[in-house]
C-alpha cells in the first residue's frame, strides 16, 4: 500500500494535477486507514478522483459499483486514457468475454473493476470474490441505495452483500447530494461501520442563483444569453423539448444543439466535443447531459422546464461555474410549469389500472402467454403498444421501469442504435454533375448508390453507419459529417440514427397482483416523490428567503444569506422576511408547502418559532397533522 505522502505523487502522475481539492486528500486518507467512508460532493467537486486515488494507493483492486452502463463505460475509457489498467462487466458483454475479464482480474491485471449492482446477485460472481484481491469497494453515485432519494434503485440493496463476503474491505460510497436522512440511510444499508462522513459544503459562493418569474420566458432567455458570454446550458424535461427550443434558439443566431439520450452515441460524442471545444456555445438538453461532463467555464444554466427536485436541480445548477468565476442558475418560472410538473409526478407513478392494461398489452403484442414467451431482447413497441394500452410513453417507461424492478422483464439501459435513412434529392443526371464538379464526394455517394441500387432516387434506405463507413474506409463520424454536409447542400436527404430501449421478458405471463410488483413499497416512492416536488416549488415560489440558504437547509446545512440572488440583491418587490405579525392562515399555506419540519421553522425567526410550535402542537393534539421521527411532515385533514 502506497503511503499517505504518496498520494500526491499518484495525483500528479496520473493527473495531472499538482493538488487536491478540499476534502479529497482527507477522504482518501481515511479509506487507506480501513475506515468506510461516506463523502457527499457536490458536482464538480471531484468523486472520483477519491476512490480512483485511493484504489491505486491499495495497489489491489478497487470494485466500483456504477449504476449506469454508459457512466462505466465512460469512466473506464477515462483511465485507460491515463494508462491505469481497468475494466468492467455487464449485461452488453458475452458471457465468455465476462469470464475472460474476470479471469484476467484473478491474474491481478486490473486496477479497477467496475459493475452493475445486479452483477452482486449472480451465484458465479460471489463465488469469485474471495479470491481477488480486493483493496476498496467503491459505491458511486450511493444516493441510489436510498428509499428517501431521488432515484432509488433497488438493486442497489444487494451491494450490501460485498460485507458478508469481503469483511475486511473498505467501503467508500460517494454521491453529490444528499439529505441527512439519505446519508443515515446509505451507511445503514451498506453496513458501514463507525464510518467517517465528510461532507463539502453545499453552498457555492460564485453562483447567482435566481429565479425569474416571467410570462414570455423565451424573450427572457433571449436576453440572458446574449448579456452573459460564455458557453451555456439550457435543460428541459423531453426529448421533443431539445429540437424545437434548439431550433428556436438558431433563428436568433445562437451557435446551439439538441442533446438527449435519443441521438446516437454517435451524434452525442460528436455533440459533446464540440461543445467541450466550444465550437458550439450552447447546449439545449435533458438530464442525459451532464454526468461526467467536466467543462469548468459554463456561465450559465438555465431550466427552462421545472426539475422534480432540489437534488436534480442544484446537480444541474452546480454544472455552472466549476472554475469559481462568477456563473448564473437560473430558473424561468410561471404557474404553468407546477401544472405540468404535477402531471409528470402522476405519469410517473402510473395507478393499478394502468399497470395491468399495459402490462397485458405489452404481452398481447408479443404473443406472451402462460407457458410461452420470446426469450430473446426486443425492440419497445411505443407506438403499438401506447395505442392498444390507452397509456402515455411516459407511462409506458414507468411501468417498463417497474417491472424490470420485480424482475418480471429486463430492460436495458444501454441503449440500442436504430439505423440512419437516407434518400438522394437530385435526378441521376444533376447528381453525376454534383459529382463531376464535388469528387471528393464520389466515393459516399457511389457507395450508396452500389448498395441501394436507383431506388435511392424515390425511396427512403435504411442503413448502419459503421457497415457503409467501413466499406468506403473512413469513420463513422466522418461519413456522418459528409451525409450532413450534403443535406444542407440539397444532395440528399439524411437522417441519422436514433437510439432506443430493449427490453426481455424473464418470465411467461403473470397474474399481476399487488404482492408481485411490492406495490406497498411502490407508494412509498410515490409520496416521497410527491414531497421532494413539493419542495421544489417552494423553493421556486418563495420570493422572501436566499436561494443559496434555502439549497443549503435543504441538504441539512446551516448557512447565511448569500447576498448575491435574485432575492437577496432585491430583483424581486419583497426582500428577505425577517419579522412582520404572524396570521395562521398564512402558516398553514406554509405548513403544506414544507415536507419537513425543519424546512418549515427554516421560514421563521427565533421569535416567530414559538408561536409556529404552538400551532403545531395544537394541529397535532387535534390529529390533523402527524411529524414522523425523521421529521416529515404528513396532513391528516385538509385545512
């Protein structure tokens, strides 16, 4: 095992970098010492130099547990890059490609070996874990492991059985937010013992945060973005969202582009270099843009949809201002968006009914019976399948997401790219001119048309980029950069290809019961789902508390007012609430706006929180409230 004064030999070897960043040397130090350790950084704070650090300093392997296949992969490239030999396993590889790493990791030619949560639960994988030689088990992105998260994840519960199996191991389980409830609730489940919670402050000094409650918001966000320069994000909740706003944004002269998970890992490669290189200034995304995403000079983030949370929205937030310059999140606000956010809340926890009609839909349309059932991945029907179940697509995921949970299917979360079309827009005459006067162009276009035949001319082709680049001899990017190129020239025709979900069936039709799909537990979700939304719109509705404060309370953090947002420099009419006469109609406006009861004595003064206690103390004697030993707060009786 490497020395303590070693680290920052490791850290600059690889790295580069001649320092660490606060709390990274002491989290690290604490693992090497064989403590567990809970470190919550905020984004941009650096997690996974924590555990990468501190895995090389073992000089044996480092497990890491990852819960996204495209974050693995993303991670292993990044140290492979810096010449640290890593790895991972999961449901995109062969089983004898698993075997080979696995042997390979027996032979100790890793560093790292990350994967899934349900690797844990195969018999083969926990068998072999005695004999590697293991130095760190790695939990990233641990909030997951939690019920009062923001995306639980079940499997996560079975990470708890690398403690039974490797005792002596140090645990370190990292994550960018979360509540002190979810902090009790990750050392609980991973088993931690006396572990050593280091916690970065939440606040971040340099970002102005603000919200802007207007009715033409893109007029708005047309103004803010040409006020401040710099590169930018603009984060919206779908797919559809990204093209039309991107689009928009272009007719006002704005270098932009659409990211989402739809586009090709083609197309978001290419996107991302781009936009790291800034050659493209602004980003117009979901939330697939951003997890490992480090550009350290984003001068603004701007939400143009509402977040279902204060854990989404202050990760997406803090992607803003990474290098400590000043930076502006900013939040475009009207009443319309907390009716659409309530309809997503719905949609994503769809009601029974809508369970057991898309699940039998999902079945007729495959021909699933009680006996037999296609055991190969399958392509999601949307279209047919929202149809014939009377069901949004948003519904359909969930419902997807559900029973992939209670292992009735598997759905994939690699997603599975969809062929490019294309269609030539000229006459074979004025295209054999095109050629003549662009040859360069003769070798895509007449390979094409070799493959396709004339038909091209009339009809639409299908087609996989890497088969036809491969016949030309050029990249995948470099014959998508030509297709482009040609569409705008009027060549051709070109769309490029998509990305989508499969999913399998595990099981022959079942009896759908409450039992099966845990819905006791399904509920639960639901209703913390309901008051962590809730807390996202008092956070967006309160004209009279700091922003940065109230992040910070949020997360369980004392701090002062910051001075520098939309309501402390007094952009809004009313300034920060210090002492007025207290009317109970307007704390019980507030007593059902707050999910905690620490975030509602948050909105008061020393002197007013003892008449608040009062109140409550009578609500609670006449039952129609209740505060569980966490402090959440639950409404027995509309008021």
């Amino acid at each position: 095992m490497a020395r303590v004064s070693d680290l920052e030999i490791i850290l600059k070897h690889y790295w580069g970098y001649p320092a660490f960043r606060p709390l990274q040397k002491e989290i690290i130090t604490a693992a090497l010492e064989g403590n567990d350790v809970l470190a919550i950084l905020p984004t941009g704070g650096g997690k996974s130099i924590c555990y990468q650090v501190a895995g090389l300093a073992t000089q044996k392997l480092c497990i890491v547990i990852s819960p996204l296949i495209a974050l693995m992969k993303d991670q292993v490239e990044q140290l492979q890059r810096r010449n640290i030999a890593a790895t991972y396993i999961n449901s995109t590889l062969s089983p004898e490609e698993i075997q080979k790493r696995l042997n390979n990791a027996l032979q100790g030619k890793y560093a790292f070996l990350y994967c899934a949560p349900e690797r844990l639960q195969t018999e083969s994988f926990l068998q072999l874990l005695p004999q590697l030689s293991v130095g760190l088990i790695a939990v990233d992105e641990a909030h997951c492991i939690s019920q009062w998260g923001h995306d639980f994840r079940p499997s996560y519960r079975k990470i708890a059985v690398l403690r039974e199996v490797l005792k002596d191991v140090p645990i370190m389980a990292l994550t960018a937010s979360a509540t002190p409830q979810v902090q009790r609730d990750i050392c609980e489940q991973l088993q931690m013992k006396q572990p050593k919670v280091f916690i970065k402050t939440f606040t971040r000094p340099n970002l102005r945060y603000s919200v802007l409650y207007e009715q033409n918001r893109l007029q708005k966000m047309v103004e803010i973005l040409e006020k401040v320069p710099g590169s930018a994000i603009v984060y919206v909740r779908s797919r559809r969202a990204t093209q039309q706003l991107s689009q928009t944004l272009r007719h006002y002269g704005f270098s932009v582009a659409a990211y989402h998970a739809g586009l090709s890992s083609l197309m978001r490669n290419a996107i991302q270099e781009q936009w790291l290189k800034d050659q493209i200034r602004i980003m117009v995304a979901t939330n697939a843009f951003g997890m490992g995403i480090d550009k350290p000079d984003v001068r603004t983030v701007i939400h143009w949809d509402l977040p279902p949370d204060l854990e989404s929205y202050y990760q997406e937030a803090g992607r803003a201002g990474r290098d400590g310059k000043v930076a502006f999140p900013v939040l475009l606000y009207h009443a319309q968006l907390k009716r659409k956010a309530w309809k997503q809340w719905q949609e994503r926890y769809p009601q029974w009914d809508v369970f057991v009609r898309c699940y039998q839909a999902l079945c007729d349309l495959f021909q699933v019976d009680a006996k037999t059932f296609p055991k190969q991945p399958l392509p999601i029907p949307w279209e047919a399948w929202k149809k014939r179940s009377k069901a949004s697509i948003t519904q359909l995921f969930h419902v997807l997401k559900r029973l992939d949970q209670q292992g009735i299917i598997a759905l994939s979360d690699e997603l599975e790219s969809l062929q490019a079309q294309v269609q030539l827009s000229l006459t074979p005459q004025n295209l054999e001119r095109f050629i003549k006067k662009y040859p360069e162009h003769q070798g895509v276009l007449s390979t094409l048309l070799r493959q396709f035949g004339g038909t091209l001319f009339h009809t639409p082709a299908k087609f996989l980029l890497e088969k036809v680049a491969t016949s030309i001899g050029i990249s995948e990017q470099a014959l998508h950069d030509t297709l482009v190129y040609l569409a705008q020239l009027g060549v051709l025709r070109y769309e490029p290809p998509t990305n989508t979900y499969t999913f399998q069936f595990l099981l022959p039709r079942q009896r759908l019961t409450k039992a099966l799909l845990n819905w006791e537990e399904f509920l639960f979700l639901k209703e913390q789902a309901k008051q962590r939304l809730q807390a996202m719109i008092v956070y967006a509705e309160d004209k009279t508390r700091c922003r940065s404060q109230s992040i910070a309370q949020y997360f369980g953090e004392n701090a002062e007012v910051c001075g520098k947002c939309d309501v402390c420099s007094g952009r809004h009419t009313s300034k920060i609430a210090n002492t007025s006469s207290l009317r109970f109609e307007d704390f019980i406006i507030t007593l059902q706006r707050s999910p905690t009861l620490s975030h509602l004595l948050s909105h008061y003064t020393a002197q007013e929180q003892k008449q608040v206690k009062k109140w409550l103390r009578h609500l609670l004697d006449e039952e129609k409230i209740a505060i569980t030993e966490e402090g959440y707060i639950k409404l027995l009786q509309s008021f």
